[in-house]
C-alpha cells in the first residue's frame, strides 16, 4: 500500500487498514502509465486509428507530455491560467503527417479523457470526494484546449497542404 510522508493525507484510525488520501493530481502522476496502457486498449480497439499503423512510440509518445500539462493545470491555483501545450500543438503537426484525419484526432482525446477518468474511478477510494468533480471539469477543460491546440496546428498543416498544392498546380499550367 502506498505510504504518505504528510500525516494530514491519512485517513482512517488505528483499528483499521489506512487509507492514503491522494489528490487528482498526486495519482495521475502515480498511475501515468497506467493511463497510457488504459488508452492504448481503448484506442486498439478503434479500427479507424490502428488503421494507421504506428509504433508503440509513434503511438503513444506525445502522451506522457500531454498528461504532465494535465497535472501542471490540476495543481495551479484556480486564478492562473495554464500556458498552451506546445507537445498539443506538436502532436497536432506529428498526427497530420502521419495520415490522421480531424474525426481521429477527436476520438484519441476523448479516449484520453475517458481512460483518465478510468485511472480515477479504479483510485476513487483515495480521493477526497469533495475534489473530484473541480478535478474533473478541469481536466476536461484541458485536454479540450490541448484538442484545440492540435486542430489548429492540423488546420495549418491542411492549409499549407492546399497551397503547396495550388503552387504545383500553376507551375504545371505555366510549363
């Protein structure tokens, strides 16, 4: 069983098992690799995305990045805004490359965000109740603006593809 060296995180008496009481935060940054193998069986099961095939890195590598910017944002004060994933943007540019459509995209983040929340219902009797649901909202809240940040890269590589494209169309025509 875990052990926490801040008293104040221990619950429960003498008469019975301890309970380690752990923040969002404190167990997503234990169980990140549990997350990452919750998704990837989330995501091998979706014949759209293993349609591309990827390594285990190609797959998987922005993932532990993506969720440490989960863990910055679940541990800022409420008043300080997170800065924009820069691994967000650069997945976004990575899964363009790599044949991804905007529907593939999506549907990765949603399983992201539903193999988190796996993560934490399997650890629920370790969190403080009364945490869980501003957790929830802001990790929701930041995996949809690291989404955002990905579309947008995706749309700059899209836009970049059609002018590349209407250069090679002119230079066909002029030649």
């Amino acid at each position: 069983m875990a052990k926490s060296t801040n008293p104040a995180h221990v619950a429960g008496g003498s008469a019975g098992p301890v309970i380690i009481i752990e923040s969002v935060a404190d167990i997503l940054e234990r169980d990140l690799d549990s997350v990452i193998q919750e998704w990837l069986v989330r995501v091998d099961k979706e014949p759209d995305l293993i349609a591309i095939p990827l390594s285990f890195e190609d797959r998987t590598g922005h993932l532990p990045q993506l969720l440490r910017d989960v863990i910055v944002r679940l541990r800022l004060d409420d008043e300080t805004n997170a800065e924009i994933s820069q691994a967000a943007a650069h997945h976004g540019d990575l899964r363009a490359k790599q044949g991804y459509t905007v529907a593939m995209a999506v549907e990765e983040s949603r399983l992201l965000q539903v193999s988190i929340f796996t993560i934490l219902h399997k650890s629920q009797s370790q969190l403080k109740f009364d945490t869980v649901l501003p957790a929830v909202v802001t990790i929701a809240d930041e995996v949809d603006a690291q989404l955002k940040q990905q579309m947008l890269r995706f749309m700059a590589s899209d836009a970049a593809k059609v002018v590349a494209t209407s250069k090679l169309a002119k230079v066909a025509k002029t030649a």
